[in-house]
C-alpha cells in the first residue's frame, strides 16, 4: 500500500554546534514564545530558528519571515553546520523516557512516505485540521523546500517482520546518542545497508499508514504537492522528493507508545445552562457521586474510570472547586440507535450527545483541553472553570479499528507520548528517492 523510501538526511554537525541535545526542539505546535526564547538561549544552532523561525505571530506571520528562515537554512548547509548523508539511509530512533516512576522505551523508523490523498485508504488520518496552521506549514515548506520535523505515524506489524529488522540494526554503533531535557535519552543509528532496506520498503507495500501526530504538516504536504511551483516534472516524476514527506513510524503496539486523554474542563456557564448541562447528563448518564474531592481524588476517580475497562464507556466530573466528584456511566437506556461508529468514544460521547445539545455548536468555546488531571484541578480551583470531565486514554485496538473505516474522532481525543523530537534529521525535498 504505502511506498517508504529512505533519504539523504541532514544532521547536525557536532564539531561546530557542540552538544547536539541543545539543537533538537518538540514539534512546532508546541513552541510557546517562552519556549522558543529559551531554545533559542540553549544554542544559537537550535533547530526552533528553522521550525519556528524568529517572531512567529502564528495568526499573522511576517511577510518576511519565511525567506529569513530559508536563508538561514541555506547558510548552514553551506558552512556545513548541517552535513547530508552521502547516501539513502532510513534512520531507527530509540526514545527512553521516564513516565510514572518508570523509564518507557519506544523505537520509531523514520524515512519518506509517498504523499496519497485520504481517499486511496492508504494514509489514515484521525482529525480534522485547521487552515491557518496548514497555510503556515505550506508556506515554510515552500520557502525552504524541507521538511524540519518528522511527522508521527503508526504501523501494524502482527508478525513481528519489521520488529526483527529494527532489533538488528541497534545492534550498531549509532550517530546520534544523547540526553535531552526531562530525562530522556535519544539514540539514533542509520539503516544503509541496500538489501535491508528493500525488505523494509516491501513490508510497507501491504501496510497502510495511520497519523499520529502531524495532520496539519501531512496536509501542508499534500498542497505543496499540488502547487504549481512545484513543476510539471516534479509532478509528473513519482520519485520526486516532493511526492514524499518524512516520517516517523512507529508499531501500534510498541510498549514505549503511550496515548493519553485530554481531559476537558467547561468554563464560563451561566446558571441556566449550567442547570440543562447537569440535565442533560442525567438522560446520557448515570451519574454515581463518589467520595468528596481531596488531594489526589481526580487521579482516583480516573482509577475508578480505568476499571471499567476498554468495553463499557465511562468519564469522572469533578465539580466547583473540586468539593464534588462523580463516575459517569452510559445508561442502558440512552437512545443510541443512530450514534454510530465513534460512539465507542467517551469524548464524542460527552461532545457530540452532551455539550452541543446543551451550548450549540459553539460549545468548544466553554471547554479548555488538558492531558493532565492536576492541570484540570487547578483550573476549577482558580475559578478558571465550573465543571472537569476526566476521561480515560481511547484504546488503541478502537482506535486502529474506527479510524481504518475512514472515521475522525473529535478534537483532542488522543495525546500520543512522548512528541518526537525536530533536528535528528532533516529531509531536504530535492532530487529524487
């Protein structure tokens, strides 16, 4: 199904940038200004100068803005700050992080994967997008002709195929070992070896590919395929790197991918629609109140929610400033004849069957998505909001199985963990694969 083809990669090179854990940065989407400066302080190297560039207004980036970011990639590929490859290589990136009182070890794959619109069931995606943040992507991608950061995806291999191939190759003496902020450590080896890279690039003609992370950046790629500067030739050349995107692919059963719940906080409710919320989940739940809030209750209601297992659906609330929680459970009788599908989702259910019932289709105004339960507490005790609905991570059996029908899920379902890290390597889109 999927073509996956390897790449001359760009790395950093560590005799002129020093330490290389002071160069990477997480994904663009995650760069707050106070986040970008104190990249920007780690190392005048750092790649946030080429992913985020320098200013970014995300709703009104400058006109110039783009160009300075291409000069600048341009300057150091030519006094060789950033080094290519001599030849195709896919990169194993090992990723140990620490995670609830353990360390957590996930192995991604990263090369190029040809660009195919959602419609061939190829590429799956699980969200929708937004335009602005597309633009922004395609404009960068335009302007630098490159792509900065991997974009997550994930793959099923039951047999164990690719598992035996990756096994192998960190068995070799990597290029890139070091310790970044949080305690986590990145390790990466290259894959050169022609015929392991044929089997790999089989393994992938039958297998379809399922996005994570990086919907905004997919789709930015898929226009810049389109584009008209892009030339006939391009177009017409199925090799061209500008068919491709770099990813990161990562098995769905990995023991080191974690997938964790936004939780979704209702703020800014008058006492009217405050009324009809809590009627309203009275028809779609049965609502058991449970042992008054106290330090540490939300991550024991969210126990509680764990228990009922990946079958029964099930949400905690945490009310006011946090003096009242209950366990919400779908009634038996609730009217679900006409749910469909995403109905195996707590967060569909509570949106689409609970919120936009009560506030209309504008009810993503009064809800703030957090992946953290303590963020959620704190955001009723500070007045900031009324009612939490904690919700358990969506398993990714349901999931692989709904998004494979062509299904989205509503926004913020899934927060897929750790984000992988921007400046291993980075894909320059010229030539051909």
């Amino acid at each position: 199904m999927a073509a996956f083809r390897p790449f001359r990669g760009f790395m950093y090179n560590p005799s002129v940038v020093g330490d290389l854990a002071t160069v990477v940065c997480p994904p663009y989407d995650l760069i707050t200004p106070e986040l970008q400066e104190s990249l920007k302080n780690q190392s005048r190297y750092n790649v946030v100068h080429l992913e985020a560039g320098e200013g970014l207004d995300w709703n009104a980036p400058a006109p110039d803005h783009y160009s300075d970011t291409a000069e600048r990639f341009d300057d150091w590929v030519h006094r060789g700050i950033l080094q290519r490859d001599p030849e195709p290589c896919f990169y194993v990136v090992r990723h140990v992080y620490p995670f609830r009182g353990q360390r957590r070890t996930r192995l991604g794959l990263t090369g190029c994967v040809g660009l195919e619109e959602y419609q061939a069931r190829i590429v799956f995606p699980h969200e929708y997008t937004e335009e602005p943040a597309i633009l922004d992507r395609v404009a960068l991608m335009e302007a630098c002709n490159a792509n900065f950061s991997p974009i997550m995806s994930l793959y099923r291999d039951s047999a164990n195929y690719l598992s035996v191939e990756l096994a192998e190759a960190v068995k070799g003496e990597p290029v890139i070992d070091i310790r970044t902020g949080g305690d986590q450590d990145l390790t990466m080896w290259r894959i050169s070896d022609p015929a392991v890279q044929e089997r790999i690039q089989r393994f992938f003609t039958d297998t379809g590919i399922f996005l994570a992370d990086g919907h905004h950046r997919y789709e930015a790629a898929l226009r810049f395929r389109r584009n008209e500067s892009m030339g006939s030739q391009a177009r017409e050349d199925s090799s061209a790197a500008q068919n491709f995107v770099m990813m990161t692919l990562i098995e769905f059963d990995d023991p080191g991918l974690m997938v964790l719940p936004y939780h979704r906080v209702v703020g800014g409710l008058s006492p009217a629609q405050l009324t009809k919320l809590q009627e309203r989940l009275n028809q779609v739940f049965e609502v058991n109140p449970t042992a008054p809030a106290i330090p540490g209750a939300a991550e024991r209601l969210l126990e509680q929610v764990a228990d009922f297992g990946e079958e029964r659906r099930a949400l905690g609330m945490v009310e006011t400033d946090g003096d009242k929680s209950s366990l919400l459970t779908l009634r038996e009788g609730a009217d679900q004849g006409d749910w469909g599908p995403l109905a195996v989702s707590e967060a569909w259910i509570l949106e689409e069957q609970v919120l936009k019932p009560v506030l209309g289709e504008s009810a993503a105004e009064y809800v703030t998505y957090v992946h953290d339960h303590e963020a959620a507490s704190a955001q009723l005790s500070s007045g900031q909001g009324q009612i939490a609905f904690l919700l358990k991570p969506f398993p990714m059996a349901q999931f692989e199985g709904i998004v494979s029908q062509g299904q989205r899920l509503p926004p913020k379902s899934t927060f897929f963990y750790p984000k992988l890290p921007t400046g291993l390597v980075i894909n320059k889109l010229d030539g051909a694969l």
